[in-house]
C-alpha cells in the first residue's frame, strides 16, 4: 500500500517494511540523482537498506525494481557506484553482510542469464566497486584453481601435439625426453588423450548447465496468449514470423513422437476412452517436462544446444579444437595412417587460437588485448562486406581484360607460363596483394584502359577503403580500452556462471576462506581502486575525464556565484527589514 509492503511471516504476524528506498530509486534519472540519494541514505545511516532495495531484496522478500532486466541491472550499477562514492569507512560493515550473501547465493549469476540481460548493462555492473567483490567472491572460491589448472593442462596438450606433429609431419625421430621415439609418441598420445577427455567432459558439462539454466524458465511463442490491452487471445508472433518458429517445432516434436511412438500408441487411446492410471498422469507430465516445453521454447536448446552457448563464438572454437585435436591424434594412434599436414596445420592453429581464451580470464592487461581484438573483429563485419564488393567489382574487370592472355603476351614471361588474372581466384589474390602490400607489376597493365583501371582501384581502395579501415579500428581499440575493466568482468562473471559446476567439486582446503574478514578486505581494496579514478589510456578515456573535469570545475564556479549572490541578497532583505518601522 503506497510506499509500505505488508507480508506474512513464520510466527503469524504480519510485517510492515518501507518501500521508501525502492520508491527513490525508480524516480532517479541521472547519476547525480543517484549518488544524492546514496548520500541521503548515509546521513541516515541506512546504506544498507539502499543496498536491499536495488539487489531486489526487501528483508526475506524479493521485489525488483520495475523494468526490462536489462534495466533492471543498469539502475543497480548506478546505485552501486552512488553507494562507491559517497561510503565511509565506518560504513563497511554495514554492506559486508550483504555482499557475503550475494557471494553465497548461487542463483545469482545464473538468474541473469534466465532474465535475459544484455551483455552491455553487464559490462556497467560487473566492474562497479561492490559488484566486483561478488565477482571475486565467486571467482576465487574455485573457477580461479580450476582456470589454472586447465591452462597447465592445454599447454601440456599443445606440447604433445607438438611432439607428435614433429614425428608424424616432419620426420624427426629423435626422443626429446624417453629413451626412443616409440615410447615418446605413445606416452603423448596417452597424456593427450586423457586431457582431451577431461576439456570434452567439461564442455558436455557446461552445455547441460546452460540447458538446465535456460529451460528453468521455458518460453511459448507460438500459443496464444491473453492480451489486456485487446482483451483478445493472440499469438505472440504474426504471419510468417510464427510459421517460421512453428514449423521447426512441429517437426522435431513429430520426430519425438516417432521415437516415442510405442508408449503414445498405447497412452493416446487410453486417455481418449478416458482411463486414467498411474503411469498415465506420470508419463504425461514426464512428456511435458522433457519434451514438450523444451522444444516449445527452442528446439536447438532441446536438442542440446543452448541460446546462451551457441551465442558464445569461443564455444565453438572450443568444439572445432576439440574436433580437430582428436581426429589428429587418432590418426597418429592409428597403425597405417599418418598425420596430413593441411590437418597439422588446421589443428596448430586452433590450439593457439584458443590459448587466448585462457589469456581473457587470466590478466586484466592481456584480457583487455584479447577482447580489444574481438571488439575490432566484429566492428569489421560491414566494412569486410563492403571491400568483398569493390574486390568482386574490380576483379571482374581485369579478369574479363586481362584474363584471356598467356605471359608471354606481356613479352618477359617463359611461354606456358600463367599470368596473375588467368582465373577469378588469382585475379582476387592478385588484387588483395596490391592493395595491402602494393605487390604490381606495371606490365601486367599494358593498355591504358587498363592503367584507368589500376589508378581507380588504388584511389578507391589504397586511399579510401584501407583508410577507412584504420578509422574503424582505431575507433575500436578505443572503446575497448575505455570499456576494458567492464570487458574483464564481464569475462570473469561468464568463467563463474560456466565452471561453477566444476570448481564445486574442488576440496574445501584447497580453497581461500570466503568470510566477513575477506569481503571487508576486497571491499576496501575496491573502494581504494574506484577513487583512485580511471588509468586506462585510450582517446575515449582522455576525452571523458577532461570533460568530467571541465564540468565538475564549471558547476563549483556557478554553485559559489549562486551562493554569493544569494547571500548578498539575503543580507539586503535583512537590511530592508531592520530598518522597516515596527
């Protein structure tokens, strides 16, 4: 009622608590109003309670503030940092309690990817000063052993390939470490065969853990459902959008049905003649748990391939590693096959492809080149479209004028001898090596036609498109800096939400006490590092913190003019009055 919740609780009483916080909160737009309220809160001693109403919890309630999840957690991130800015040291202990839950409530890294929250109002959350002590909380109570352990084990990996690749490729039969290469080569593919188990088992394992997670909350997009603002039942998606999820469905539930087509030839008669039995009721709801609502929420997710981990392009270069890493030492294990060295090759650089997947997690610093490096990968998708168009525009020109001309045409070639647009793909590699590397040779051009063409493809592409280019990254590589600690975090709450099954196995001795004492000294120690202010460099960063600067320094000039010239007025009503007749 208002801004009061009123709850039952064990003893049979009825509890009143304030909804006052909650209520601050939702009318917040700006930082500043943020960090007034967090300020409020601490003259009144009840930072605490702030802290409750923007985690959702209002003492054993959970009551969310209002919104879409992602903005959910993008109100937390501002209350979290209102909180960083204005606490005390003597306030600590109010919040070490609250963060020692959040550390031990295991739902909470995994409700953020039921609800669905952006990776963007993830990276404002993960690396504010109290949420970080979460993630840390988390990290070190397993993931951080097991991420060690694992990189140990990958390198021992990549030395066995290494090892097996110089015998099987290269020819080498000198022993590195036993007394002759038989031995070497087999106790390689032993060690690499266990390990290559154990990285498949983990990420069969993380794959049910994503499932488990996701169809905790199954969605139904193709079945009606009641619209209030119509007061009609309707479907969720409209014309060929609902064919377009309906028919996938339909047709692996038929295939479902198909294999379960013995027991629903002897159920579906019996329920329409109106039996009911034990094994009834429970084959129905066992069939609608298992296999109806998933497929009805996704059928790849039902067939084992999750939202959230096929979303994940580094678990499928975990897969394609995996994949190639196995296939390579069987061969090599096989008597009468031997390694190829196209599948060596694809095999190597896999394997160092996912060593920077461990690099992500491992270092701040290198976290912030390996993700800096995604970001730039990904900002190119258009531009990359784009220069394949002006490459296929280009190449289809001087295919169709030079393409029909042996070498020797050109007078210094041996007759034979093929010239670099003699087919589509030299012609592509002939163009790509001229743009990049300026790798030409004017005689290739004799007509002037020809040369037209030369000129106007180096203008468009030397000039314009690689210019572009740098543009593109440079604009990247900044905003990854600038959004490198949230990046990191980002990547350590993933490491948590995928490993927390695993690092859950570890003996408790191997692992650091998680109690009060460690949260009030991490927390401390984040705090410190929040006013210690932003050092990463980065144009996006320079720009920011001059311009915070700049206002912080104008608004403390026009506060005090303000004051000033309140005070000069307040002294000439006084004035007026003292010497106002009684």
């Amino acid at each position: 009622d208002g801004d009061r919740l009123a709850s039952g609780s064990s003893d049979k009483t009825i509890r009143i608590r304030s909804l006052e916080k909650l209520t601050a909160l939702v009318a917040c737009r700006s930082a500043f109003e943020f960090e007034e309220v967090a300020r409020a809160c601490r003259e009144q001693n009840c930072l605490g309670d702030l802290f409750d109403a923007a985690t959702g919890r209002i003492g054993d309630e959970k009551l969310t503030i209002p919104g879409a999840p992602s903005a959910r957690v993008t109100t937390q991130a501002h209350v979290f940092d209102a909180i960083a800015k204005v606490i005390t040291d003597d306030d600590n202990t109010v919040l070490v309690e609250r963060l020692l839950g959040l550390v031990r409530d295991d739902d909470l890294l995994p409700d953020l990817k039921r609800q669905g929250v952006s990776d963007a109002a993830i990276e404002k959350l993960a690396p504010t000063a109290l949420f970080r002590v979460v993630i840390d909380g988390k990290y070190v109570a397993g993931p951080r052993l097991l991420l060690y352990v694992e990189f140990v084990s990958f390198l021992v990996v990549m030395l066995c390939f290494a090892r097996v690749a110089t015998f099987e490729v290269l020819g080498w039969s000198n022993p590195w470490l036993l007394a002759n290469k038989a031995f070497e080569k087999t106790a390689a593919l032993v060690v690499a065969f266990a390990v290559l188990a154990y990285f498949s088992a983990r990420e069969v394992g993380q794959i049910r853990s994503a499932r488990a997670i996701e169809l905790a909350t199954p969605e139904d997009r193709i079945s009606t459902k009641y619209n209030p603002a119509t007061e009609k039942w309707e479907y969720e998606a409209q014309g060929l959008a609902w064919y377009a999820l309906a028919i996938p469905r339909l047709l692996v539930l038929f295939v479902a049905c198909l294999l379960l087509s013995p027991i629903l030839l002897v159920f579906i008669p019996l329920a329409c003649a109106g039996k009911e039995y034990e094994w009834m009721d429970a084959f129905g709801e066992w069939f609608e748990k298992t296999i109806g609502n998933p497929i009805g929420h996704d059928p790849l997710t039902f067939l084992g391939l999750p939202r959230a981990w096929r979303g994940d392009y580094w678990n499928w270069i975990d897969t394609a590693t995996l994949g190639c890493a196995w296939a390579a030492f069987a061969r090599a294990a096989t008597p009468g096959t031997n390694l190829s060295t196209d599948h060596a090759a694809a095999t190597a650089m896999l394997l160092w492809l996912r060593l920077f997947g461990f690099l992500k997690n491992i270092n701040q610093s290198l976290a912030t080149f390996v993700l800096m490096f995604e970001r730039i990968v990904r900002d190119l998708r258009v531009f990359m479209v784009f220069f394949l168009m002006i490459i296929l525009a280009f190449g289809s020109a001087f295919y169709l004028y030079l393409g029909q001309h042996e070498a020797e045409y050109y007078g210094f070639h041996d007759d034979g001898a093929p010239n670099a647009f003699e087919s589509v793909r030299m012609t592509i590699f002939s163009l790509l090596l001229l743009g990049f590397i300026g790798d030409y040779d004017l005689d290739n051009y004799p007509k002037s036609a020809d040369r037209t063409y030369l000129v106007l493809f180096l203008v468009v592409v030397v000039i314009v498109q690689l210019n572009i280019l740098i543009a593109i990254v440079s604009d990247s590589y900044d905003a990854a800096m600038a959004k490198s600690e949230g990046l990191y975090y980002r990547s350590h709450l993933e490491l948590v939400s995928e490993t927390a099954w695993a690092a859950q196995r570890f003996p408790r001795r191997l692992l650091p006490t998680i109690d009060e004492g460690w949260i009030k000294k991490r927390l401390a120690a984040a705090l410190e590092e929040t006013k210690g202010g932003d050092d990463d460099q980065g144009r996006i960063n320079y720009t920011s913190q001059r311009t915070r600067a700049m206002v912080q320094a104008d608004t403390r000039r026009a506060i005090a003019d303000l004051e000033a010239r309140m005070d000069a007025k307040f002294d000439e009503v006084l004035k007026l009055l003292r010497a106002r007749p009684a």
